[in-house]
C-alpha cells in the first residue's frame, strides 16, 4: 500500500524538479535512456524473433550498454552487456507477479511513460502498462557512465519484492529496513 501512495508522489517530485533544473548532461542522459526503450518498443513491434531479434538487441545494447553493465533486478538477466543482450535478446518476456518465463504471445500492453527525469548520473523513468491484464506502474532507475547506461534498477506496483530491492540491494539513498545499514552507491567512498 505504501508503494501505492508513495509512487505518485515520487512521480510530482521528479516532475517539478526535471522542469526546474535540467542541464545538457541531464538531457542527454534522459534521451539515452529514451533511445534505449524506443529501440526495444521498435523490437516488439516488428516482431523480431530468434536471430533477427538477437542480432537487433545486439546492436542496440552496444549503442547504449556500458560493457560492465551492472543488473539490479529480481528478474534475472545477470551482470554485464552480454548478459543483458541475451536476456532482451532471446526474447524472454517474465510475468510481473510470479517472475516465471510466460508463454510465447503478447502478455503486456505498450508502455505509457510517466517521468522521466535525470539528476547528474542518475535517470529515472516512470512508465505505466498493461501487464496480465492489469495496469501495473514501472520504476526504472540507470546509474550512467560516459553517456551509457551502467548501472540499472526496477520495481513495480504488484510485485513481490519491495520497491528497488533487486538482486543487488536497493538503489543508492534508499532507505534501508529497520536494523540493516545502508550500502553507499558504487564510486563512493566504501561503495
């Protein structure tokens, strides 16, 4: 419930603060982050399948993935471009809810962006889509690195973890549960 009262709040804080100070390394940091997504819509949209999808995510992985791509999220993929390559690549589609493989065939409805927003090297894109027949809110947060994509991490509303608590721990300046210390973000002092 909490996440469902904090997420529109989070959305009209990036909201204002995107308007009031973006810089040119902010605006091309956002529009990695857009040009990233519209190359993966583009892929669904013509359908691409099997190699031509392999070979399509290729591309566009090496345009927008940093090499050492670190993955934050509980639903797998792994750490690295390579692994991401094949995790987009092979087509793999995950229901939201249980976090097993679904069937071949269109489970989720195209995505309506929300926020996006960028602070220095932090980008956060907020988006809104049908998954399962549900209206489910997406929260995507990049960490970038010489113009690419670095670091990257996700919840959404309905999911069985709490909101940025992937595979690697929450995102940098959350805060942690009751009793543990928080992890400071990679590149700092101790991260």
């Amino acid at each position: 419930m909490r996440f469902r009262f904090a997420l529109p709040v989070a959305i009209a804080l990036l909201a204002g603060a995107a308007q009031a100070a973006s810089t040119p390394q902010d605006k091309a940091n956002e529009a990695a982050v857009a040009g990233f997504y519209a190359g993966l819509d583009q892929a669904d949209a013509e359908g691409l399948q099997g190699s031509a999808r392999l070979n399509f995510i290729q591309n566009l992985c090496d345009r927008y993935i940093a090499p050492g791509y670190i993955q934050h999220s509980g639903l797998g993929g792994g750490n690295g471009r390579e692994a991401l390559v094949q995790m987009l690549g092979g087509g793999m589609k995950r229901n939201f809810s249980s976090g097993k493989a679904l069937p071949a065939g269109p489970k989720m409805g195209p995505a309506k962006v929300m926020v996006l927003a960028a602070d220095g090297n932090y980008v956060v894109r907020i988006s809104e889509r049908t998954i399962n027949g549900k209206s489910t809110l997406v929260w995507n947060m990049f960490r970038m690195e010489d113009g690419l994509l670095a670091e990257h991490w996700d919840s959404m509303s309905g999911a069985p973890e709490a909101p940025g608590a992937g595979a690697a721990g929450p995102p940098p300046g959350a805060v942690p549960p009751v009793g543990a210390a928080a992890a400071p973000p990679a590149g700092t002092p101790g991260g």
